[in-house]
C-alpha cells in the first residue's frame, strides 16, 4: 500500500489565532522582553533583520528537503524489505475507525447544543415547534421561554444619549450625596463613641485613684476588672472578688452585679421568740454611686466568706451546743435561749428589733472583726519565710469565729447565774437577820475600753480564758473565794469554779481549794457552805449556849430542865430550823428570803 492510498481525513476544527496574543497590550511587553528599548530600533534595521531571517528560512527549508527525501525514501526502502501482514492492517483500520467515530460524536454532541440553544431562543415565539426540538434531557431541566433574543440597535438618538448622560449624572451625585451623609453619621457616631470612652476611661482612673485594683478580668475576654475582693480570703473565693466593669449604653461604668445582695443575720430567740437582731449593712432604699456599689460588692462578698468560715467551724463544734441546718448556725445557751445565724436579704422586712438588739448587734460586729483578724494573721504568716525540713501540712482549720464568742456568751451566762444565786443566798441570810456580802468581778482579765494595742488585745481575747472572781463574807467569820474560768479549749472545753473556804479567820488553805466543773454542784457546795457557817455563827451567839454535835449541822443546848435540839437545814427554798427537846413535839421555823418578823436570834431565845 503506497502513501497515495492511506487515508488521511480529519474532522477536528480549524485553528484560531489567539487575539489577547496578538494585541498590542501583549505585543509591546514581547518586545520590550526581547529587544529592550524602541530608542534604536529604525527602519532599516528592522528590513535588514527580515532580509537575514527569510535567507536563513529557505536554506533551512532546502535542508530539510533533502533529509526528508532520504527518510522517505529508507522508509520505501523498509517497507519493501518489510511487507505489512494481514494482523498489522487490521489493527491499524480499528485504530482510524475509532478515530473517526470519536470525531464523529463530538461533531454530533456540538450539532445537538447548537439545535438546543436555536430551539431555546426560538420558544420565546414559537414555543410548541421549539418545544418538539429540544432533547429530552434539556426538556426535563429548564423550561420553555426560558431564553429569548432582541434585536439591539447600535446607534442611539441625540435625545436618547442626552436622557443617559443626565441620569449617569444624577445617580453620579445621589451618590455623592448619600456618600457625604454616610460621613456625616459616622463622624457623629465617632464623635459619640469617643466622648463614652472619655466618660469610661475617666471612670476607670477615679476608681484607681481610689486605691482599688484594676486588672484584667480572669474569666471575661477583652474586660477590664476591679478587684475588691481580699487576697487572705478563703481559697473558695480567691476569684470570686473581681468584678467585671462593662461599658454602659451611656459610656458609664457598668459594674457586674455580684450576686445576690445577702448579709449576716444575727437574731436572738428566747422561749421561741425574737427578743433582737442584727441591724443590716448596705445602702438600702437608695441608688448607690459606682464607688458605693464596688464597697457593697466587697461587703456582700465579705458576708459571704464570714458565713462560710461560720458554719465550717460550726461543725467542728458539735460537742459544745452548736447545731448547723442548711443555712442556718444555732448556738443554744441554755435556759431556752439561743442565738440563730443565717444569711438574709438587706431588705427592711425580714429584720426586727427587741430588747436584745444591742447584744445581736454586738455579736455580729464581733465576727466581722474576728474574721479580719484572721486574714492579717494569714497574710502575716505568709509573708514569713518558709523554715527548711518543715513537714507538709494539712488542710488549714477553721478560723477562730465562733469559739471564742461563744466562751464570752456562756461565761457571761455562768456569771449571771452565780450572781443571781448568791443574790438568793443573801436575802435568805439576811431575812434570818445575820450578816453577809458578796462582792463581784467580773470578766476581771478582759482589756479595757480604750486599747492601744488592738491586735494584741484580740490574740489575748481568743486564746486566753475569761476569769470572774466572786467573794462571799457568810456569818460566823466564814469567807469563799470563787474563781471562775472559761474556756472552750483544752484541758476544760468548758466553764471550772475553783472555790477555796475558810473561817474563824485561819488560813485559806486551811479548808483547801475545790474544782468544780458543774454548776449544779457549785450551788450544792455553797449550801453547805452557809449551812456550816450558820452553825459557826449559833455556836458564837453570846448567852445561847448551844453547841455543835459531831462536827454536823445539829446542835444542843442543856439548860438544866431538858437537853433541847435544833437542826439547821439550808436548800434552794430557804433556811430550815428545826427544834425540839427530848420527849416532845418538833417545831420548824423557814426563812425563804422574804422579810420575816422574828429573825434566827430571837426564835432561838423562844426555844
């Protein structure tokens, strides 16, 4: 087969040249690239240069005659030599047919969008002939009219060019216009956003001014803080004393509201009534400034904290007559009387006042100090240095807030008790017509009013015991000294007399020192402490002639005609005088306290 029989079809398109190629915008670049400068570039270099370049072209062209005469005619020589068989000419007729079969489909597939778009175009008039043309596939994805075509007339009238040229214009300075006021409101709004952040900022130096602390809010991006909380505070709320300063709507200072507004409430119940409370804290029934509202942040979360180290240690002091609830701390002191801590709102109607409103005032001014002792004693201990080899420690215990409340509101009860029966005791000796004093002094070892030294003056209150001292002069020369103490720590946990007697004017230590630990048996102890001193005094009665038996409280008298015996018997109720003769009748003659006509002298003359 020579080359005239060989098939040489082809179906592809036409090459196009590529006009952004060859524009000027892409043409001066090239040159530019390749000859550099257009300053030495005439005329007659450029002829020249076309004259070298077309010598060049021809003898090249000639070159290649000649090579491609001698290829093509080793190629006659190859083909000669090596026949194609029947296998070659096959294979290479399907390789030409699906060639041309591909061709052939493309030339079809671009055929049938051509028909498509003509039949897309032409159902904007003729919509049911174009709708019959269209490819099933088209049909189902765009619509009928969904494309149409008009005739644009390239030359427009004067009149018509006039109309555009003056809409351009107005739209040009609507534009403008609507441009200028978009300034004129943004500087505005600019001018009313720099005066808020001048008011904020001022704000935020008068607060610095003030001492508190501005920093950057831990939990809040982008927030400035005011830190008004304490840094000895519970480790509970070491982050809970920043608050969050917003910008308002009017560029003031929008303080975060710290929760609620809840202080501690104390309140005395006696019999299951409110005989006091605690007058509260806070600015109540008015606006507070901003610095009004930082120092009402710090109380509440102040109030928070004391009521938070309260109940800590009131479970610590389970044994000592405190109970906890939910929220709510009761101390009970006996006879039906109690104090009831809890956590309340600063509104008026929740609080009450009573007679007793002083003492609950009293109560929790104390524990608010107490606690700020306690945060100058552990900022203290942590500016120490630490000693080397020092063991770890455990968790830090409770403050001392309760403790040592408590020890002064039970001393001061166990006082009043013994003030009231050596009061009892008296007006019985004194109803008998015999001579007593007691002389009181309390709370002998608290500091004075005006102290110098306040700190020391709450590390003695706290760790050292409360000591009262009572003397009682009972007839018959007989003299006790009560020494009281109160402690709720060790060795007592408690309230300890330490009573010493004596009579006839020996010695103290004569009738030795006794510690009791129980009321109850203190009153015991005085009892027969009169009742012994009553029989001292009958036995030194001028002219009596009675005389003590065995070393008890019976005595006898013999007066010639009959042996008589009285019995002196002192109790709660009185001064008990029993008498009689041996063979008779007793008689019995009280003294309760209450003023009486004969006194003890005159019924022992009768007897």
């Amino acid at each position: 087969m020579d080359q005239a029989d060989k098939l040489l079809l082809s179906l592809k398109s036409w090459p196009v040249s590529d006009s952004a190629r060859n524009s000027i915008t892409a043409l001066i670049p090239r040159i530019q690239q390749e000859r550099g400068s257009f300053r030495d570039t005439t005329e007659e270099i450029l002829e020249k240069e076309i004259a070298a370049q077309a010598n060049a072209s021809n003898e090249k062209s000639e070159e290649d005659s000649a090579i491609d005469d001698e290829e093509q005619t080793l190629e006659g020589q190859d083909a000669a030599e090596k026949p194609i068989d029947d296998k070659e000419r096959i294979e290479i007729l399907a390789r030409g047919r699906e060639e041309i079969i591909a061709e052939i489909q493309m030339a079809q597939h671009e055929a049938t969008v051509a028909l498509d778009f003509l039949s897309l175009i032409s159902s904007l008039n003729s919509p049911e002939m174009a709708y019959a043309t269209l490819t099933p596939g088209l049909k189902e994805v765009i619509p009928p009219k969904a494309m149409g075509v008009e005739k644009v007339s390239t030359k427009y009238p004067p009149q018509l060019l006039q109309d555009d040229r003056l809409i351009s214009q107005g739209w040009k300075m609507e534009g403008l216009d609507s441009a200028g006021d978009a300034l004129l409101r943004a500087a505005s709004r600019l001018k009313a956003e720099s005066e808020k952040e001048k008011r904020y900022w001022e704000q935020i130096m008068s607060i610095r001014d003030e001492g508190w602390t501005i920093c950057k809010h831990p939990k809040l991006r982008n927030t400035l803080g005011v830190r008004y909380g304490f840094a000895e505070t519970a480790a509970n709320f070491e982050n809970t004393g920043i608050g969050a300063l917003r910008r308002g709507e009017d560029g003031s200072i929008d303080l975060e509201d710290p929760g609620a507004s809840k202080v501690v409430r104390v309140r005395i119940v006696d019999a299951g009534t409110i005989t006091g409370c605690a007058r509260p804290l806070g600015n109540r029934g008015q606006i507070p400034t901003l610095k009004e509202k930082i120092l009402l942040a710090r109380d509440y979360i102040y109030e928070e904290e004391l009521f938070f180290e309260i109940m800590k240690e009131a479970r610590h002091m389970a044994s000592q007559g405190i109970t906890t609830s939910e929220d709510t701390v009761t101390i009970d002191m006996r006879a039906g009387r109690c104090i009831h801590i809890d956590m309340a709102p600063t509104d008026e109607e929740v609080y009450c006042t009573g007679e007793s409103d002083d003492l609950a005032q009293a109560v929790g001014m104390a524990l608010r100090i107490l606690l700020s002792y306690g945060h100058r004693i552990t900022l203290r201990n942590r500016s120490r240095p630490q000693r080397p080899l020092l063991h770890r420690k455990g968790p830090p215990g409770p403050l001392p807030l309760l403790r040592p409340m408590v020890t002064h509101l039970w001393h001061y009860e166990h006082s009043q008790h013994l003030i009231k029966f050596c009061g009892h005791l008296r007006d019985i000796v004194h109803s008998a017509g015999l001579p007593t004093a007691i002389v009181m002094n309390p709370f002998k070892n608290c500091q004075p009013s005006k102290m110098k030294d306040i700190e020391t003056s709450i590390a003695e209150f706290i760790h050292s015991p409360l000591e009262s001292e009572t003397l009682i002069e009972l007839p018959g020369g007989w003299r006790v000294t009560i020494v009281m103490r109160t402690h709720l720590a060790q060795p007592w946990f408690g309230t300890t007399y330490a009573v010493t007697a004596s009579h006839d004017g020996v010695c103290a230590r004569l009738m030795g020192r006794n510690n009791i630990t129980a009321m109850s048996e203190l009153e015991t102890y005085l009892l027969w402490c009169l009742e012994r001193s009553i029989v001292n005094a009958i036995r030194l009665m001028e002219g009596q002639g009675w005389e003590q038996l065995a070393q008890g409280n019976s005595m006898e008298r013999n007066d010639g005609k009959a042996v008589k015996l009285i019995k002196i018997h002192v109790e709660k109720g009185g001064l008990h005088l029993r008498s009689g003769y041996v063979g008779g009748r007793d008689s019995e003659y009280v003294w309760t306290g209450l003023k009486k006509d004969k006194h003890l002298e005159d019924v022992l003359r009768e007897i």
